[in-house]
C-alpha cells in the first residue's frame, strides 16, 4: 500500500507569512510618504530658485518687456516679492520706478498636497536683483508643515542663490 505525502502550506506557515508582509508594510508605507514629501519640498525649491534665477536675469540683462499698454519696459531691476507663506510674485521695474508684474505664483499650484509653506522676514517681503548683477541679502526657508522638513535658500548681496 503506498502512502500519500501531503502537499503544500501548513495553516501555521501562511499565517507567519501574512504577519511579517503586515509588519513590513506597515514600516514601509510611512517611510515612502516620507520619502515623497521629501521629494516634493525639494521640487518646490528648485522651482522657486528656478524663479530667482529668472528675476536676477531679467535685471542683469536690461530686457524688455511691454506692459498692458503696450510700452516697452526696459528693465533696471527685478524682484520676487514673497506675498504670503503660500504665494509669491516677479516683477521687473525700469528706470522711471514703473514696475510690471510678470507672474504670479501660489504654492498650491507647486505642490497640491499644499503642506509647503516659504517663511521669509515679513510679509510681503523683496528679493531684489539690480542691473549691476548685485541684489538685496535674503534668506528664505521652504517648510513641510506635516513632517517639519526645511529647506533653506540664501541670496547673496552679489547675486547668488543658494539652496543650504
């Protein structure tokens, strides 16, 4: 008479295996979201140092813009005026002190999760960029309200940005 052998997974086994692919995902997930705020507040400030960048040159360059009426700016200086935590603006001045805005920017558009936040000095707040290449001395942090992560920026009295 032969014996059959039994096959397969014990009751036991797969319960083992359910409980350490539970407690795996349960470390994993929580870190993920981490790891994507993380990335998302870094995109957010390469955005907004992308808008810094493009101020400065727009005042080095002397460019020209027209305005709603259709008279050409020709520009002495540009500046990212930090309105609130969520919402920034670039404009360009010529040398008659007229000055054109050129965008608006709100951080829910940047990020939709809308847990990032720019802290500057006050409210509103300029980054100036001059035509000579040097510019007023700011420091900017970007913030993740839910996990606490800053990033800071820094513009230098001679035009540079930094992201520290």
């Amino acid at each position: 008479m032969r014996r059959h052998r039994q096959r397969g997974f014990t009751l036991l086994e797969m319960l083992i295996v359910v409980a350490i692919t539970g407690i795996i995902t349960a470390i994993t997930i929580p870190w993920f979201a981490g790891v994507q705020r993380q990335n998302q507040v870094a995109t957010v400030t390469r955005k907004i140092v992308g808008y810094l960048s493009s101020a400065r040159v727009y005042a080095a360059t002397g460019r020209q813009f027209l305005d709603g009426g259709g008279i050409p700016v020709q520009t002495n200086q540009s500046f990212v005026r930090i309105q609130s935590a969520t919402r920034f603006e670039i404009f360009v001045q010529d040398r008659n002190a007229n000055t054109l805005s050129l965008e608006v920017v709100d951080l829910d558009v940047l990020d939709p999760g809308n847990q990032t936040r720019i802290t500057a000095p006050s409210y509103p707040f300029d980054v100036r960029f001059f035509i000579d290449g040097s510019s007023t001395a700011a420091n900017l942090t970007i913030s993740d309200l839910g996990l606490g992560i800053d990033r800071r920026i820094q513009v230098t009295g001679v035009g540079m940005i930094k992201v520290l």
